[in-house]
C-alpha cells in the first residue's frame, strides 16, 4: 500500500525514525496506557508478524499526528493454521493537538483498507495474540474510540474484566491450608515442576486450554523465568491436572497467570489452592499486589478470584467486524 494524502496530511506505512515520535504521540494521545520505546520494540516491531505497511501513521506538516495498527498472522499461533480470514487491529491513536478533523476515522479506514487487501474478512480490536496490549476497548477510558469503532461496524463479542488485589498481608488462608491438607491425604501433588515436566504442562495448556498460553509459558522459561513462579497439581495417578504461575507475561512478578485447571477437576478445590499457592510465592518474592488483564466476571475462575480477594479494576469489550459479503 503506497501512502495518500489528504488535507495535508500523508498517510502511509512505518518507516525507519518513526518509533521515537510514535511512542511519544502514543503516550500523549492514552496517558492511561502509556508505552515505552522497548515495549513497543518487543511488542510490535519484534514481533514476527509486524509488516510495517500495516501499521499505518499519519503525518501532519512533517510531525506524526496518528496510527493505527493492522497484523495478520504470517505465522501461525499453533499447528499450520494463518486464520486466513483473520485480521486485528490492536491499537489506535491520534494526537490530542490533531483531533476534531476526521483523522481516527481515516486511519482506522485505512487499516481496515489494507486487512481486505490481503483478504482479512474479519477484523477483531483488540485481541491478537501473542502481543496484545490491552484484550479490547476500555469504553470508559476511552468514549470517542468506543463511538469511532461502533460507527465503523465494530460489534461487542464479549467482555473481559481485569482484577488487582493487594498482597499486603496475605497469608495462606486456614481454609485453603486444611483443604490442601486433604488433598495431599488423598494423593494429590502440589510442587515446582521439573524440567522434564514442561514437556507436560506447555502440551496441557496449548491442547486443553489456549495456545497462546502455551507459548507464554514457552518463551518465558526459555528466557529465564526461574521455575519456582510455576506450581502443578497432579492426581493420584500422577496425571498433570491444574497450574498456576506469575511472570510469565514481559517478566512482571506482579501478574498472575496463566492458571488452568482441567474442567473434570473443578469443584474439588485444586484452583483455589493453586491460586493461593502461587500469591504465597509472590510475596514471598516481594511482590506488593497481585494483577491480570484477562477473565470473565461472571465465569467460575471469575467468581474463584473474588472470593480471593481480588476486585475488578477495568473492563474491556472484545469487539469484531465482519466485513459485508
């Protein structure tokens, strides 16, 4: 896609410089979500499906006004499948001192322009994996991107809520002690895995629950995540049936996840204990407070965090597009 012009100002691709003035425009236009030039290194131009024609910017008497972001996958996430039909837009800006003249609507037109050029049918905001920086549109933050998305057919799949709970203080409650207790009478392991467990766990997450998980846990063990952030639970019969763990994403102690607990085995207590096992460990690594970006409020592991003391602090709307046939 070459670059347009209009009312002087040029819309075209990433090139080369254009990181210092983006990072910058970025954290003036979402001062509640400001980015650092290494994130968005690691987060965008290192990530091994960024074509920098996708991430489109809007330049205004030579000074970047704007972006928006287009990807699709040239990689896939697991097996062979590139989700041909599959497009995102994980993110969107315009420079507070640019807005009021169209120019968040022309940007995101001319993502979505470049996704249907390459035959993306279907355009998701915000949800891409591996590098998402939020998992949707936080209405409440943002009102005017909530209006722009909804006049360009962006439809609410579902709500993800993000929760915080403080960690001062927090000890392994009595009824979790006694209920591992019970567990452990019963046969059931709760440990740091071994090396050769991985192979186990990285199978366990990406085939039961998500892929994605699956190469969190991957990529940041092979980067040097120490083992002891990861507590498993087998049965009896020495089966691998739950996990938790913190650090995983961008090496941050304090957020927790990701955490699963194979369906059959809900209701027995393992996700509470696992939980509250790895928030032991988080403090005892210093941590002040527990956090995660991603779950369902009214979802069992939902209600689990609640009644762990953990309270919602954001909540995010994981919009779609479906492109007219």
């Amino acid at each position: 896609m070459t670059s347009t012009q209009f009312a002087g100002t040029e819309l075209r691709g990433f090139r080369a410089g254009d990181g210092p003035p983006l990072v910058a425009a970025w954290c003036r236009s979402a001062p509640a979500d400001p980015i650092t030039p290494d994130r968005f290194r690691s987060l965008v131009l290192l990530d091994a499906n960024f074509d920098p024609e996708g991430l489109r910017v809007a330049v205004t008497g030579g000074r970047l006004a704007g972006a928006a972001y287009a990807v699709r996958r040239l990689t896939p996430m697991s097996g062979t499948d590139l989700e041909p039909e599959q497009g995102w837009i994980p993110f969107f800006f315009v420079d507070p001192a640019a807005r009021g003249q169209g120019l968040g609507r022309r940007l995101l037109t001319d993502a979505l322009g470049w996704l249907g050029a390459h035959g993306r049918t279907t355009v998701d905001f915000s949800s891409y994996t591996p590098n998402y920086l939020l998992p949707g549109l936080d209405a409440e933050t943002y009102p005017e991107a909530a209006g722009l998305l909804d006049s360009l057919g962006f439809r609410t799949l579902y709500e993800a809520a993000a929760m915080d709970r403080s960690l001062v203080g927090h000890r392994l409650p009595e009824a979790v002690a006694r209920r591992r207790d019970e567990l452990a009478c019963l046969g059931y392991r709760f440990t740091t895995p071994a090396a050769d467990d991985l192979v186990e766990l990285i199978a366990l997450a990406g085939n039961r629950f998500n892929p994605d998980w699956a190469r969190a846990i991957r990529e940041c063990l092979a980067t040097g995540t120490p083992l002891d952030r990861i507590v498993v639970a087998r049965e009896p019969a020495g089966r691998l049936v739950g996990w938790a763990m913190h650090g995983a994403y961008e090496s941050r102690v304090e957020r927790f996840g990701p955490f699963g607990v194979l369906e059959e085995m809900r209701g027995t207590g393992l996700g509470k204990v696992l939980l509250h096992l790895v928030l032991e460990r988080m403090r005892a690594c210093g941590a002040h407070g527990a956090w995660f970006l991603w779950t369902g409020e009214r979802s069992p592991a939902g209600h689990l965090y609640r009644a762990a003391g953990f309270t919602t602090t954001r909540r995010f709307r994981v919009l779609r597009r479906e492109a007219v046939r």
